[in-house]
C-alpha cells in the first residue's frame, strides 16, 4: 500500500488542478515509523515549490496595470530569480514591465513587480534562523543542524551564515545610530519596571591576525542592566567599533525604557574606557567600584601570602588577620586605613631580596593603586548589603561569560576580527534579551487586480519554470 499526497488549486473563477506532492510507501514496518525524515522533507520543498511559485505569479499578476491610471502594461522580458526559503531553494521566473506613460518616465524604462515586492534573496524567516542558531553556535555547526533538519541543504552555506548575521547585526545597529526606530524594530517591551542597577565588564578574546596585532585582543564590552523584580537586559560592543561608548551607554538606557532624569547606578572595574563612558553619558550617573574585583585583588595577596602561614605583618599581627582587616575595613567605607596598612606592608615586604616577597609585593601595590586611583567610587559596602543593595558587578562577569563564554569561546582556539565580533556580539545579545525576530520585507500596499481581467496571459507563463 502506499499514500499519495495530493495539492488541490482552485483559482479565483473557480477552476481547480491537482498536484501530486508525494508517495509515501505504508509498508507493514515499524522502520520508519510513519514519515522519515527524508520524506517529510521532500514534501515540505514540493509544496514549497509549488506555493512559492504561485505567491509569485499572483505577484506579477497583481501588477499587470498601472496604480495610476489603470492601463495596462507592456511585458520587457523575463528573468529567472532565485529565492532562499526555509524549504529550500526555489527558482522562479520574473517579469520585467514598462513602466506607464502616465509615470513621465524615460522611454522604455522597466521594473520588476517581483523585486517591489520580495526585495531580498533570502526570506526573513530563514535569515532569522540561520543568524539565531549562529549566534548560539559556531558556524559550520549551525549551517550542518540547519540542513539535516530542514529540506535546505541547497539554500544555504557556511559562508551564508556569516552574511546573514552580518546583515542583521547591521539592521539591529541602524536601531542605535536611530533611536526612534528602536521601538517599531526591536519590539522593545513598551515599560519595564525601574532599573535597580547596570554593571559593565569586558572580555577578551584571540584577534584573528595576530601577525599584524602581536598580543593584540579583541576588547568585547558588556553589560547587563537589572530591574526591580529580577529582569535583566544585556547589551554588548566591541570597544573600537563605537563612534562613543558614552551614547551607546545612553542609547541602550533609552531603549530599556529608562528616563532621562532617573539617577542610574553603574557598576564597573577600575578601567579607564569606563570612566570615559561614565563621565561622556549625559544622564545622572553614580558610579561605584564593584566589590567583586576588590575581592579578586585581596585574594591575589592572600594566595601568595598565606603560602607562608608564619609570616607576619610589619605591626606584629599574622598576615591572615591583617589582610582580613584591610579587606574589611574596605567593606565598611574605610578604604583610606586600608590603603595605609597595604602600602607598609609593601614597604617592608619590597625590601626583602627574595622571589617569593617579589610577588607579594608587587601584588600589595597592584591593590593599594587600585584602591587610591579609584577611591572616589568606593562607598561602604556593609551599608549597601544591609539595605540589600547591588554591591558587585559580578553580574557582569556573569553576563561576560554569557555572550562570550561558549560560543565565542574564551578558553578555545577561536580567533575574532574586531567587526566579526562586534557584529556577532549583536545577534547573540539580541537573542539572549528574546528579541530576536524575522526582519519584515517592506510590503508595498497594491491594488487588487482588475475583477474584469482575471488572467494576464504573460504572467501565467510564470509557472511553466522548473
Ligand atoms: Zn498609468
């Protein structure tokens, strides 16, 4: 036995054809069970085929007489197009058509009724889903997951891949170089609750051309904003391929829904690339040192430290009580005392000729230069956490490992260019936010075509292509 899988067309008077799409051996098997893969996929691309090449002729039809004046158009010609769907590769055949007289345009000159209408190569959905999985994995791995699951072996390439992600990643950047396009594109949540606080960090990653870049990486800025009631919002860039990593900071506020009077709290490490972004910003800003890396460098002394655990301070204390007490009193705001203690110790630990004080030391004075150079965004720590407010951008570091950790991988042997990772950076935070969606083709509003003329014979030719 098998199963015959049929299409029935019935056009606008009423004829009908049929169309047989597929033949499905029913066999008393269990392998496959019902339809395999093979086969589902061949159905989806036949009736794909069909559909697409329908859609298209009623295109070309729709416009067989001019939106001004009604009369007819002349035929031009034909050309064959191809278009990338998420059920593979269809060609179709297009026609070209004078324009009217009515029009005042050169003699001769053409159109296509198909480009108006499918501008692009490639059908937003399948751009969608060839830049979404690109962003979630690399490439060639995305591209492979793509066409064994879909009949799309013939639509798209690795190189494919990185087009699409390079197309949408600047579609979703015209939305930051124009914020008022920002709420019709992204579909921007029209309110979220107040931001409690947004951390900043940055990542780096292996540049591609290491030749030319010795030792050079790729600088990847990212930050995640928090609300009140949990949410979060991501937003990332490669630092040299902003014009301002101020304006982007405030561009990324606005499309959060942030007003412009509400007073942020921003959270960064001591580098110098966020204290320009902080201070260009044109929004009322508090910035505050994060707990997290001040942890970090105590630790660092502490590791190499305590590998002596007689050793003692120059006050006569074990230098685990007295690393605990600097670290606390900057916990409580009394970063100055702490700043103090460090640089004795330093001192005296600078004057021992050994290896091992060596490191201590210069791990002493990474501390207290970190403390004094930033020391106007401490604040007391203790006093935040008690009325359970952020004290660390460890939120960051998170929100770092996020966009960067696995895909654009960190710890493997992935090597970026400064725009591939900036442009990449864009889809991936897009996506992680779930804001990701098909671009729209910009439809243009027809008229529907003449009741008196149901087939233009030129145009029903369309479906005699292959
Ligand atoms: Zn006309």
């Amino acid at each position: 036995m098998k199963m015959i899988i049929e299409a029935h067309l019935v056009d606008d008077v009423g004829q009908t054809e049929r169309i047989e799409l597929a033949t499905i051996s029913c066999e008393l098997t269990t392998d496959p069970l019902g339809m395999s893969l093979a086969e589902g996929k061949a159905l989806l691309s036949h009736v794909q085929q069909y559909l697409v090449k329908l859609q298209c002729q009623s295109i070309a039809s729709a416009h067989a007489h001019c939106d001004q004046c009604n009369a007819r158009l002349t035929m031009k010609g034909w050309h064959t197009r191809q278009i990338r769907t998420v059920f593979g590769t269809i060609t179709v055949r297009s026609p070209r058509v004078r324009h009217c007289r009515c029009m005042e345009k050169a003699p001769g000159a053409s159109f296509s009724p198909l480009a108006r209408v499918v501008p692009t190569s490639v059908t937003p959905e399948l751009e969608y889903l060839q830049a979404k999985w690109a962003a979630h994995l690399s490439y060639a791995t995305a591209t492979r997951l793509l066409s064994e699951t879909l009949p799309i072996a013939d639509a798209i390439s690795v190189s494919g891949a990185k087009r699409r992600v390079r197309a949408v990643a600047t579609a979703l950047e015209q939305t930051f170089a124009h914020p008022e396009k920002q709420e019709t594109e992204l579909q921007q949540p029209s309110w979220l609750p107040p931001i409690t606080a947004l951390a900043v960090d940055s990542g780096w990653l292996k540049h591609c051309d290491p030749p030319h870049h010795q030792g050079r990486h790729v600088n990847l800025v990212v930050g995640r904003t928090c609300f009140e009631g949990g949410e979060t919002r991501l937003y990332g860039y490669v630092h040299n391929q902003v014009p301002s990593a101020a304006n982007r900071l405030d561009l990324f506020l606005s499309a959060c829904g942030v007003s412009q009077t509400e007073r942020v709290t921003i959270f960064t490490d001591g580098a110098a690339e966020f204290e320009k972004a902080v201070k260009g910003s044109l929004r009322p800003m508090c910035r505050i040192l994060d707990w997290f890396h001040i942890a970090m460098k105590f630790r660092a002394i502490e590791q190499t430290a305590l590998k002596d655990p007689g050793l003692q301070a120059p006050n006569g204390r074990s230098m685990r009580d007295e690393l605990a007490s600097c670290k606390w009193l900057v916990w409580h705001g009394k970063a100055r005392k702490a700043v103090a203690r460090l640089m004795r110790m330093h001192d005296a630990f600078g004057l021992v000729p050994e290896e091992r004080f060596r490191t201590l030391s210069w791990n002493l004075r990474q501390t207290f230069w970190y403390l004094r150079t930033n020391d106007r965004y401490l604040v007391n720590y203790a006093r935040r956490r008690n009325k359970k407010l952020p004290i660390s951008s460890a939120i960051a570091e998170s929100a770092v490992n996020e966009v960067v950790g696995w895909r654009m991988a960190k710890k493997r042997q992935m090597r970026w260019s400064d725009e591939g990772a900036h442009l990449l950076a864009q889809v991936r935070v897009c996506e992680l936010n779930g804001e990701l969606r098909p671009r729209a083709f910009a439809f243009p509003q027809r008229q529907p075509r003449p009741a008196n003329d149901p087939k233009w014979d030129g145009y029903l030719m369309l479906t005699a292509a292959a």
